[in-house]
C-alpha cells in the first residue's frame, strides 16, 4: 500500500460500509502498444471524483484500450504494452507494491455486452465478485448487500421476487443492471464503463442512464459512448480522442460536457459532436 493513500480509502473490507468513497483517477502522459503498434499517444487525463466523464470518438481511436489501462485489464493482452502513469486518489495504480485484485476491485468496469453469470442466480451474480476480492461476508449482512446494490442499480423492485432465478432469464437491460449491481458489491471508487447500453433498446438505455446519474455521488464514473446525446445527458466532462492513419490516438479536446458540446474549440471535436463524421 503506497504511503501517499488517502486512509479513508484503505479502510479493509469487512463489508458493509455504508456508502461508497468515489475516488479522483488521473491519467499521466498514457501510451499503449499492441506489438510494434503504438495505439495511444501520452493521454492525459484528469478524472475528477464523484463526476461522470464520458471518452467519446470514433472506433478505433483507443477509447477501449485507454479504459483497460485505467482498471490494469490492459496488461492481460498477449502483446500488449504501456507507459505513463494511472493515480487513484494520487496513488500508482501500478505500483509494484499495489496488488492487481486491489486495483480491480476500487476500479470496477461494466461491458458492452451484459455478462452476467447466466446460469447462476440474480442473486448470486450480486455477490460473485466478494468472494474473487476475498472478502467474507455474514448470510444477513449479504442479504442486505444484494438489496442494496441491486436497488442501486435501479434493478431491485423488478427481481425482488425472482432473487432465485437465473440472470441469464432477465432482459438485456436488467442484465446490464445485474452487471452493475454486481460490480458495485466490492465497493468500487470508480466504475468504468465501455459502450454500456450499446447493446440495450432506448427504455433500458434511459434507465441504465438514470443509474448512472444516482451513482456518480458514490462512485466516479468514465463511460465509453458513441452516442453524441447520451455523453451530453449523462456526463460532467468530456474528452474526445481521435487517431488517424499512422497516428496513434489522443485526445484532440477535453473539458465541461456543456463547453465540449456547445463552443468546442477545435473544428474536428466540433465536426464529430455535429455528427459530420466518425
Ligand atoms: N487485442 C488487440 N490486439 C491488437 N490490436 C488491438 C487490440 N485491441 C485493440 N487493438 C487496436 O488498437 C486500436 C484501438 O482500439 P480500441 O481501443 O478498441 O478503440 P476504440 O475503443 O476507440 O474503438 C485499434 O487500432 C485496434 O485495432
Ligand atoms: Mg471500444
């Protein structure tokens, strides 16, 4: 554990604390590799606490691979490399002497695609991840854990009654919900969403949205989006990368979401929130 953590953050889980801490993330001069392949170009990035940032731009600018590097997925990739620095509340996400599960379990990440375990309960899918961070829990406190993240997640009066059932039998949208609510049970600081309502038809995407806005008090969020209207809705700031052939991504425009999208100052970020191309 690094010296310079704020000890409010390093309280050990015996779970339950009451609320979540959301944690400041800051990306210093960030460059990734995949091979000889140089993909992101030192990105830097302040992602203020208790705030939605939204990373928007066109596919294949490194949206993906900038969000991996944040909660250390990156580094699973065959190939793959990197530089710069991630600091969550000041402290090195890759310190040598900073676990991996640590840094997984205070940066969660939600996906594209719903992942739910499907086989296994709505319930159980909550509680999948306390036992990966190693964290024991008593049969009342989890009871009250589930309820409380899947209420969280905006999820609990639609499955209070099926808590048994299997969260492969729930819709796309309340999968994505029981995504959320199980990334939530290991007490994240910051939760990492890629392209999350990508897959969800417009009601669920309104409502994961929703979510999203209730739970920026407790946790930090950075969401991944192609939808010009959803970063405007949903976030507080605002970053807009782009690569192009031979130049690896970066971000061309960052700032207030409302000044991203209202007086943006440089004539690409303007071009693609207008929708002119990407
Ligand atoms: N696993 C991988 N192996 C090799 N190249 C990859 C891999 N994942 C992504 N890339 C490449 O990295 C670049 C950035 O991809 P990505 O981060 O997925 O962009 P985005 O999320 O903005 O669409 C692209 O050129 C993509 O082809
Ligand atoms: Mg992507």
């Amino acid at each position: 554990m690094s010296v310079t953590e704020n000890s409010a953050a390093t309280v050990a889980l015996p779970v339950v604390r009451p609320g979540g801490v959301p944690g400041g993330l800051e990306a210093r001069e960030v460059s990734a590799w995949f091979g000889e392949h140089k993909v992101l170009e030192q990105v830097s990035l302040d992602m203020p606490a208790g705030q939605v940032t939204s990373l928007i731009g066109p596919s294949g600018c490194g949206k993906s691979t900038f969000l991996r590097i944040l909660n250390r997925m990156h580094e699973l990739i065959p190939g793959a490399a990197l530089a710069g620095e991630v600091l969550l509340d000041g402290a090195d996400v890759y310190a040598p002497d900073r676990r991996l599960t640590d840094a997984r379990r205070r940066i969660g990440m939600v996906f594209q695609k719903p992942n739910p375990f499907p086989a296994m309960s709505v319930y159980d899918n909550v509680t999948a991840g306390l036992k990966l961070t190693g964290v024991r829990v008593s049969r009342s406190e989890r009871d009250r854990l589930v309820e409380e993240c899947l209420t969280k997640a905006g999820l609990w009066n639609e499955v209070r009654d099926r808590l048994r059932q299997p969260g492969g039998a729930l819709s796309g949208g309340q999968q994505q919900r029981l995504c959320i609510a199980r990334s939530l049970a290991v007490r994240p600081q910051v939760l990492l969403m890629d392209e999350p309502c990508s897959a969800l038809d417009p009601t669920s995407t309104r409502r994961i949205e929703e979510t999203i806005r209730e739970l920026v008090s407790e946790v930090t969020i950075v969401i991944v989006t192609h939808n010009m209207q959803q970063a405007a809705r949903v976030s507080d700031r605002c970053a807009f990368f782009l690569a192009s052939p031979g130049v690896p991504g970066g971000i061309v425009e960052y700032g207030p979401t409302p000044a991203m999208f209202g007086s943006p100052q440089d004539p690409r970020t303007a071009d693609y929130v207008h929708g002119r191309f990407g």
